[in-house]
C-alpha cells in the first residue's frame, strides 16, 4: 500500500542555489514530498533540490512570479500544502506545529484578537480586495514571518507580523496572479498559527537592491496596465507626497526607530518604492511614444 501524501512543500525557485539548501533542510522531515518549479535557473539550484529528494519542474521563468509558485500548487499531491521562498527557514517549532495540523492534532488559537494582527488582517483587505474569515472548517493557516534585514530581525518599522498564507489544504487555495504581494486566495476559514516563519529576505543591501529594482519594475507595469495619467498632480504625488508619508508611517507611527540602524533604512528604502515605479513607468511610456 502507498504511503499517503499528507504534505507537499512547494516553491518557484530562480537561480537560488545560495538559499534553497537551508529552506530545504528545515522541512525534509516534515515533507512527503518537495514540489520545486523552476525558472530557468543558471546556477545549481535544480542540483541542490534534486539533492534532497525534491521533483523539479523545469519552466520558463517569469516577471509575475506567483504564475510559477501557482504551478507548483498544481503539481502537488499532498492532502496539505506548506508554500514556501526560497529564503525562508522553518524552525523546528513551526515545524511541530505544522504536523499538528495535518494530523488533526492543532489546538486553534484566536490572534485575530490580538491588535497587530487584527490590523495586518484590515491591511491585507484594503491591498488585495480580500477578507479571511474564522468560519468553520479552517482551510488556511497565516504565519506570521520574522523578517531579517541588515544584520537583525524587523519587529517594528511596518513589518511584524507579516503574516502570510503558507499553509493550506489542497484544492481549497490558489494564486490569482494580479498583483506583485497578493496572499493565496482559501475557499474557507483561516487561522493562524503561533510560531513564526524566519525569512532571511534581505541579510545583504546588495541583494535588498536586487528585490527592490525587481518589484518597483512589476510595480511599473501595474501601473502601465492602469494607464496612469502622467500628470502634474501624479508626479507630486509619487514623487512627493507618497514618499513622505510613507516613511512617516513606518518610522513613527509603526516605530520603525526601535529597530535602529535597519528600521531606518528600511523605512527610507521603502519610502522610495513609489518614485522608483513612477520613474519606472514614465520611462515605458516615453519609449511607447517614440517607438
């Protein structure tokens, strides 16, 4: 009798040979099986997954990301789903609580109660157009993630929790595909679980650099596919009046001066998001016009 596949770890990967190793070694005794979705990677990341047992599929890479991370729900055989980065660690308590849960064994907890995540809960309604609910069966589990940046872990500065769909039951949970930070869709309840989800998103600038360049340029995109009207009135704003509020936002208000040196640059590199998509995409239509 074949083992039943209780859980498929999935992740899109491209060109992450320096992270999947760790992000693989803290779940493969948790996983039945490892889905990897692969764009096109030139250094070894295919090599290491293959390493730990995982099926790589090898695919075109692509600008929206969640296309390939979609993809891998799709090849999945798992009754549960644990979507995961490339950067991101499961620590040995998550890891528990996941099994837990896909034995039937979790104890629910309500931190929906609780302020921060009550307000992350309202943020993510506001951003993506979607409201989670409690309502019975549970189908999804949010995980709130600790962010390191710059040498330390984000608690401030807009970040904490940060909590991300990581956990579902397949077929009750899907990627739209629209947006650059969209959360996974659930047909049913969620909830969400104690221990948190390490992500290791930016340990260096350069690499930080690397993210933000890639998703001001999808931010641009979005906006082209708006056709934003280039304007006066949309230059101050993006170049002015979004910047400063949203650097006034993370630092003061969300205390992004108690994580130090990083909440500070955190902050100042996110301030700078919606110049650098605007720019982005005042560029695309100049080129539009002359081509």
């Amino acid at each position: 009798m074949k083992k039943e596949i209780l859980l498929s770890v999935c992740i899109a990967t491209h060109n992450e040979a320096a992270n999947i190793g760790a992000c693989l070694e803290a779940v493969k005794d948790i996983a039945d099986e490892i889905v990897i979705v692969d764009g096109n990677s030139t250094d070894k990341t295919a090599e290491i997954a293959k390493s730990f047992g995982a099926r790589v599929l090898e695919v075109p890479n692509q600008k929206m990301f969640h296309i390939n991370k979609q993809k891998s729900f799709e090849a999945a055989k798992g009754k549960w789903i644990l979507y995961l980065d490339a950067d991101e660690i499961v620590t040995e308590e998550l890891a528990r609580e996941i099994v837990e849960v896909i034995q039937g064994q979790h104890v629910e907890v309500n931190l929906l109660n609780e302020r921060l995540f009550l307000s992350h809960m309202r943020n993510i309604a506001r951003r993506d157009g979607v409201t989670y609910t409690q309502k019975q069966p549970i189908r999804g589990y949010f995980i709130a993630r600790k962010n390191y940046f710059l040498g330390s872990y984000l608690m401030h500065s807009g970040v904490y929790p940060d909590g991300v769909i990581r956990l579902f039951e397949r077929g009750f949970g899907y990627l739209p595909c629209k947006t650059v930070h969209e959360q996974v869709v659930i047909d049913g309840g969620v909830s969400w679980l104690r221990e948190p989800l390490i992500h290791m998103s930016d340990p260096t600038f350069k690499r930080y650099v690397e993210r933000a360049n890639r998703y001001t340029t999808l931010t641009a995109i979005e906006l082209q596919k708006r056709n934003l009207l280039i304007s006066w009135r949309t230059s101050i704003d993006y170049l002015i009046v979004k910047p400063v509020s949203i650097f006034s936002l993370l630092f003061f208000r969300h205390k992004g001066f108690m994580d130090g040196f990083a909440g500070l640059v955190w902050s100042l590199m996110s301030a700078l998001h919606a110049p650098m998509s605007f720019i982005k995409y005042k560029e695309m239509v100049n080129l539009k016009e002359h081509t």
